[in-house]
C-alpha cells in the first residue's frame, strides 16, 4: 500500500492549518469579493436562486453571513473526526472556493 510521505499526512496539523487557510481566502474571502463585483457589473448576475434572493434582499453581506454560518457549523464538525476523515471537509471547501473565485473572476473578465 502507498503512503503519503509523514508531511503531506492528513494527521499533520500543518496540512489541516493550511487547508483552513485556502478555504478561508477562496470559499469565504475570494467568492464574496468576486460575486460583490460580479453583481455590480452590468449584465452579471448570481445564478444561484437562493442566494440572488438573499443578495436582492439583504445586500452582500447575506451572503457572507451565510457562508460563515456554513463554515462555523463544518468546524464543528471538522473538530469531531479524526484526523484522516476530517481533512476531507477543508480540503473539499477550498477546492470549490477556488472553482467559484476563478470562474467569477472569469465572468468579471469578460464582462468588463
């Protein structure tokens, strides 16, 4: 069986610090920042229905609240896994924070 060399291991602290990190600047900082731009561009709208409404009603910051609602309650679940199931919920918010960041930046792009 293979093995991920001791420093990549997903019972490193510093692979889960590191994760958190990446999810906190593309899940939370990046995609709010993107899609605050995106939506005051013209011609640029959110495509996620739910989350239009709540930016429609309440303003971007809706949508931050959300995501920091989103990302308190996975820490909390993220504190009660192990070490190699636990990973996974970091890992799996930056990699999805950094799909959205780049595909608004794309539209951004585009758009101006």
């Amino acid at each position: 069986m293979l093995r991920w060399p001791t420093a990549l291991s997903a019972a490193n602290p510093a692979v889960h610090r590191w994760a958190w990190v990446l999810t906190l600047c593309f899940f939370l900082v990046g995609d709010v920042i993107t899609t605050a731009i995106g939506i005051s561009t013209t011609g640029v709208t959110e495509v996620n229905a739910f989350l239009a409404t709540q930016i429609a009603s309440h303003g971007v910051g809706a949508m931050l609240l959300l995501k920091v609602v989103l990302l308190s309650g996975s820490y909390l679940v993220w504190r009660a896994l192990p070490d190699e199931q636990a990973i996974a919920i970091p890992v799996g918010f930056a990699i999805v924070g950094v799909g959205v960041t780049g595909w608004n930046l794309v539209v951004v792009g585009i758009s101006l």
